[in-house]
C-alpha cells in the first residue's frame, strides 16, 4: 500500500523459498527467507528527532521507556468543527510522561483516496502544549501530525526538537478506553536512521 502519496510503496518478495532452500539442508528440511525494499516511512512508523534533526537522537538511541510500556491516554478529536485540532481539545487530560495518543476518527479512510485529502491535525499551539505538559510520547490516527501544506512542519519541529517522538497513521484508538492501558510503538533500533515501521498497540491494565 502506499502510505504518503509521493512516497513507494513496500515491494515484498522471496530472497530464498523454502523449494530452493532444500538442497542446502538435509532432504526435507526447508527455511524461507524473505526480503522486503520500503521507505521509511511505510504503514503506521514513529519518527526520532533524527527525522528532523541531525543532531537528534535516531532509532538506535530511543529510549525503550520512551517507546514501550507507556502509560496512554487518548484524546477524543473526532467530532470537531475544524481540521485543526489546538490545544483545547487535550481539556483536562493528564498527558505528562504519558502516551498522547489523538483520536480524530481519521483512521476510517484508511487505504482509500480520501485519506489524504482534507485529514486532521495538530497546530503549532498544541504541539507547545504537549511540549509544556510533558507528554512522552505523541500519536494520530491521521496521515499527518503536521498539515502539509504548511512547509514549517511545527508540530514535528517542536515535539522531536523535545525529544517526544511520533507516531503516525495509527488505527483503532475508538477501541481504547480514555486512560488505563500501556502503549507501544518499538521500532527497529537501526543507528542514522530517523523514522520506521511499529506495530503499535495496547495493553489494557488489569
């Protein structure tokens, strides 16, 4: 699927199938190994600082407390009068060393067309917020944090500049509860690179 129009979709194919394989092992044993060409940015990944900085902290440098085990709470964003979503919609939400995750509802044009026209985001006002209140870790369940038409990208500006990494194109939050569950989001930890693939997802508390 492509995730960013301008941006390849993954390419998944054989390296080795389990048929090839065989004449390397003993008769009947097989493995298969596969190979996967992608852009960083595919399906739902997390942006380090090193996404916008140089001299920001990369996949290999997150903190695993940063990424796994957070402490969540969504913040219902889908019924709004407006694309732009600022700091009033986080109300009187404990979002200090937690898991801000925004649930704008996005996430039901998912693979279509329509994705990427007209989807929610943050403002340059919310990101501050989120910065000051002392969030850990921030998501959406939209193609973009930041509106992309705005070539400043300021929410991705002052959120990775504060070491808060990002999580795009999530899906499902309307299945969370507000707070009381612990969020993940564990990218490889490969050194000079600034964004990939997560397989977020939630643990209720018990």
């Amino acid at each position: 699927m492509i995730t960013y129009r301008g941006l390849p979709g993954p390419v998944i194919s054989d390296y080795l199938t389990r048929e090839a394989s065989e004449a390397r092992y003993a008769p009947g044993v097989g493995f298969h190994i596969s190979r996967i060409d992608m852009v960083a940015n595919t399906g739902t990944y997390i942006d380090s600082p090193f996404h916008r900085y140089a001299a920001g902290v990369d996949l290999a440098g997150l903190e695993l407390d940063s990424v796994a085990a957070v402490p969540g709470v969504v913040v219902r964003a889908a019924a709004r009068d407006d694309r732009a979503i600022g700091r009033d919609a986080f109300g009187s939400a404990a979002v200090a060393g937690r898991a801000v995750l925004v649930e704008t509802g996005w996430d039901a044009h998912w693979n279509s067309d329509e994705y990427y026209e007209g989807y929610p985001f943050l403002t340059a006002d919310a990101a501050s917020y989120l910065v000051d209140a002392g969030a850990k870790v921030v998501g959406i369940d939209s193609l973009n944090i930041d509106d992309d038409q705005d070539g400043q990208r300021p929410v991705h500006s002052a959120l990775l500049e504060a070491g808060i990494p990002v999580v795009e194109h999530l899906c499902n939050l309307a299945e969370l509860p507000d707070t009381g569950f612990a969020f993940f989001a564990v990218p490889v930890a490969v050194k000079g690179m600034g964004s990939f693939p997560v397989r977020a997802f939630a643990l209720l508390d018990q």
